[in-house]
C-alpha cells in the first residue's frame, strides 16, 4: 500500500512538473494569415555572423528552407534582406574568433541558401557596410554581384526596371529598383539603395521615385544604415567611405521629399543578447502628408553575442492585408519552431514585434 502511495505520487509531480512544458508547446501555433487574400513580404535581418562561423551556415539555410516551404501557405510575394550579407568582403584568412570562413566561402554560404528561393519567389538583398571592402567599408569594392547576379533567380529579373551605376559607372543590382503587383493589383516598387549612398545613388533613387511612371506606385526602399535603436535617424558614422549619406540625410534628400515611398527598412544596428538595440522604428510625415513608416530589424547578436549563433533564425513576417492598407508584423524564428521542445520560444511578442501599422 506504501509502495502505490509512493508511485501515486511521483506521478504526480511529474505530471505536474511536465504539464507547462507541453501545455506550451500544445499552445504554439504555426505562423498564418490572419485574412487568406493577404500577400506576405518576409525580411531578413543582417545574416552575416550565420556565413561567418561553419557551424552557423545550417541556420541560414533553414530560414530559407522554411521561407520556401511557406510560399503557399503565407502567399510569400517577397523576401528581403537587410544587408551585411558577409562579415568581411574580402578576407582571406580568418582569425577563427570572429569567423572561421574566409570570404569567399561566406559569400558562397550566402548564395546557396538563397538558392532554396530560386525560381520559387523573388528575393532582394541590400548591402551592408561589411560587404564592402576588406572588412568593413574601407572603400566601395563588393562581390555582390559575382553571387547574386542578375540571372541567379529569374523571378526576380523579370521583375528589374531600374538599376543604378556603382562608383565605377558600371549598372549594379546594388542600387536597383524592382517593381511587384500585389495580388489585389496594386502596384509597388523595391528600391535598393547601397549601403550609406554616395550623392549619385541618391540622386538616381531620386529620379526614380519622380519618374511619372511610377507616380502611381508605393515605394518600399529597402537599405542597410537609417535608423539608431532611438528611433532617430543616423546622421554619421565613422566609415572610410567619404561620399556617404546615412538616415538622416537619406531621410532629407529622398524619403522626406517624395510622394510615394511609403516603407523604409533597414537594418545593421545591435548589441549583444539585447533585443532594444536590435530594432527601431517611426512614422514621418513625407512632403505630400503621408506617412511613412521607418522600421530597422536586426537579430545578428542575438543567440551568444557577436560569436554566437548568428541570430537565433529570427525573421519578420509583414502581411499585407487586402484592403491595401493595413500591415501586420510578426517576429518569429523557424530555428526555435523546428522542434515540439522550442516552439514555445518561436515567437517574440512584445508590443515591439507585433504590431500593425497602416499607409492611410
């Protein structure tokens, strides 16, 4: 009779020991729409420290795989990516604490994950301070298009109208525009702009935003440097790169003044474990009255700081609900959903990262 009691109760704590893990992970439910017409843009943050590390490049190649196994599901209509594609643009021989890749292999990590989205749906990819130079910026050289050339993934191609010279004079996707009809019809057009623009990158973004073929066409410009975690617009940083304009001036010379560019998304700043200094975001007013959202979402320092994991897999899902207006914005990472023993951490819900905002 003792011996059933005994056994009776470490049932018991058992039980109860174990019922709020599974009661967690009974509650996950995976990501949806909240309207089946929406559309969704999915955006990358900096993905440089899961190319850096060996170790790390599953990670990425997760996050695609599972972008690609939701295409249908979510209505994925675009993927975007913050920049800082690499830790270092050229390096050749890593010192095995902040990578053990030299560049080459980060940049080849890079382009076989987004392989997975080949032909499958377009993706756009900004460039960040470390995919420019040596390190980080020391001048204006990138491998960007050796990997992500014009014809790697023709869904995206087909969509190019516009593309921008580099320093050299040569056209580049690294300021290039690309225009997407939502499925309710609505026109909109990308716009990649380099990392910290040199003046005849912003004037060519300019041009475009004013050309009056696009004067019916809402703009999302997609770039690496704009906002600190303060919400307030970057006004300088100490790059080697002189003919540079950040936040501030984007935000004066280009955004500000024109009509249609409602959506600005950025990424690059961060902080060890420390989700605040990842992200930002505001709403101006642009010249004609309207209002324009400013969102900057970064992860790479989160998962174990600047070594760490890379991330943590953690992306952002906007979905673009049919009314044409209305934006919900989820964070969520499908490194944590892949297993029934961390889907109860696969969504970050502060008032931070879900939210909703609209273009009215």
């Amino acid at each position: 009779m003792k011996t059933t009691f005994i056994r009776f109760a470490l049932i018991m704590i058992l039980g109860i020991l174990i019922s709020p893990c599974m009661e967690a992970q009974n509650d996950y439910q995976p990501p949806q729409l909240a309207d089946p017409d929406s559309w969704t843009l999915i955006l990358l943050p900096d993905i440089q420290a899961y190319n850096k590390f060996a170790q790390n490049q599953p990670i990425l190649e997760l996050m695609t795989a599972w972008i690609a196994d939701n295409i249908e599901t979510l209505n994925i209509g675009l993927v975007l990516c913050t920049g800082d594609i690499v830790e270092q643009n050229h390096l050749l021989n890593p010192n095995g604490r902040n990578g053990d890749q030299p560049s080459k292999l980060q940049w080849e990590s890079a382009a076989r994950a987004f392989a997975r989205l080949d032909a499958r749906v377009p993706y756009m990819l900004a460039t960040g301070n470390h995919d420019f130079g040596i390190n980080s910026a020391e001048n204006r050289r990138t491998h960007y298009d050796e990997y992500f050339p014009v014809d790697k993934n023709f869904v995206t191609q087909k969509m190019i109208c516009e593309a921008g010279l580099d320093e050299w004079g040569v056209p580049t996707l690294t300021n290039a525009a690309y225009e997407y009809i939502t499925p309710q019809g609505k026109k909109m057009l990308v716009m990649v702009l380099e990392f910290a623009p040199r003046d005849a990158a912003v004037e060519w973004a300019q041009k475009v935003a004013a050309a009056e073929r696009y004067k019916e066409h809402e703009i999302i410009m997609l770039t690496h440097s704009y906002l600190s975690s303060e919400n307030e617009h970057i006004v300088k940083e100490g790059y080697n790169v002189e003919d540079a304009n950040y936040g501030a001036a984007m935000w004066q010379k280009l955004v500000q003044p024109a009509h249609n560019i409602r959506l600005v998304l950025a990424g690059h700043i961060a902080a060890p474990d420390n989700i605040d200094a990842h992200i930002a975001f505001r709403t101006d007013q642009n010249a004609a009255g309207k209002k324009v959202h400013q969102m900057v979402f970064n992860a790479q320092a989160l998962g174990g700081g600047w070594h760490g994991n890379g991330g943590d897999g953690w992306l952002r899902i906007l979905e673009f609900l049919p009314d044409g207006k209305t934006i919900n914005v989820h964070t969520f990472s499908p490194l944590f959903a892949i297993s029934p023993s961390t889907r109860h951490l696969a969504w970050r819900t502060e008032n931070f990262d879900r939210f909703t905002f609209s273009f009215e």
